[in-house]
C-alpha cells in the first residue's frame, strides 16, 4: 500500500491517502449497506480487471474498511462487506456522488476529454 507523504497532517489528504485512487471508492460505494460477492462487484464494475479488484478488496480489508466472510459450501462462497470504519466513509462517498451528478461536474468532465 503507497500512503501520500502528509508532512502537514492535512486531514483531506490523510482519506485521500487511505482511500483515493481509481477504485477503492467506486467499491466502497458499490457495497454501500450490504454484502456482495466477488462476482456481483465484478459485474458492478466491468472496466476492473479480477486481479485489479482481488488486491483493492485485499487492501481494503488490511485497512479494515471491509470484511471477508469464507462461507464453508461447495462450490466456495466469499462475500465482502462494509465493517463500521468503512460504513463510516458512506455519507463521504454520497456527497461525492452528488457532485459527480452536477452540472458543474458534468461540465468539467467534457474539458476533460
């Protein structure tokens, strides 16, 4: 895991650090309230590569943002889900949604292409 050096303690770049990059907010997003397995994330997110999404599931629970439960069935089931620290990021994530959703957003994002 790469943290951003953070010589100030600036708290916006302490999250960034923790939970900036191109998909580890799309998957805290996804699994929101509930539990989702590997493959239902994967559907949720088709541009993500399995190995891609195996190691940001991997650091997320390293981090503790969220649970892996090994169902002991055949054929194996894993589900992933949010702990309390990440369930705690929902109501950043939502706000972020809703600036994605503007038209200010919407406006910058044609600039960007």
């Amino acid at each position: 895991m790469r943290f951003i050096d953070n010589p100030y303690q600036c708290p916006v770049t302490r999250t960034m650090s923790i939970i900036g990059g191109k998909w580890k907010p799309i998957i805290i997003n996804c699994l929101g309230d509930k539990s989702l397995r590997f493959g239902k994330l994967n559907q949720l997110m088709p541009a993500i590569s399995n190995k891609v999404l195996s190691n940001e599931l991997k650091e997320l629970e390293a981090l503790t943002l969220i649970e892996r439960t090994e169902f002991q069935e055949l054929p194996p089931r894993v589900e992933y889900k949010l702990t309390m620290a990440g369930q705690s990021l929902l109501p950043l994530m939502h706000e972020v949604a809703k600036w994605g959703n503007s038209h200010l957003a919407k406006q910058l994002e044609t600039q960007l292409h």
